[in-house]
C-alpha cells in the first residue's frame, strides 16, 4: 500500500477499515448506553456521577492577583 497509496487496492482496503471502525464505535456506543441502563437500576448515584461528571476547576485568579492578594493579607 505504501508503494502505490492511490491504487484501487488501496482505496478499497481503506474503504473496510472506515466501515469496520463506524461499526466497532456503534457497538462500543450501545453497550456503553446499556452499561448506563443497568447502573441507572442497580446505583443511581455511579450513574448521575457517570452521566453529568463534575466540572474541571478553572482557575479564575492569576498568579499575580494571588501573591497581590497575599501580600495583602499577610502584610
């Protein structure tokens, strides 16, 4: 395939494995909604906890502001 990457060999093979990654994904898809179904059942809290997971912390204060702030408080 290296040899000649517009061959129709090439196309054709790279054709399968987009299928075959399209299908693998909606598997994966499906069970992972199935897993969430049978948690949902059995632990109510794992699957809120898996379903809406906490929001990264953003830091909203730069460094300078801290020490600024620091400085105020320690003197």
């Amino acid at each position: 395939m290296k040899a000649n990457p517009n061959s129709h060999a090439t196309k054709h093979q790279k054709s399968k494995l987009k299928i075959l990654f399209k299908k693998k994904i909606k598997i994966w898809k499906i069970a992972k909604a199935q897993h969430m179904c049978v948690l949902a059942k059995v632990d109510a809290f794992s699957f809120w906890k898996k379903y809406q997971p906490r929001a990264p912390i953003v830091d909203k204060i730069t460094i300078a502001m801290f020490l600024k702030g620091f400085h105020k408080l320690v003197g």
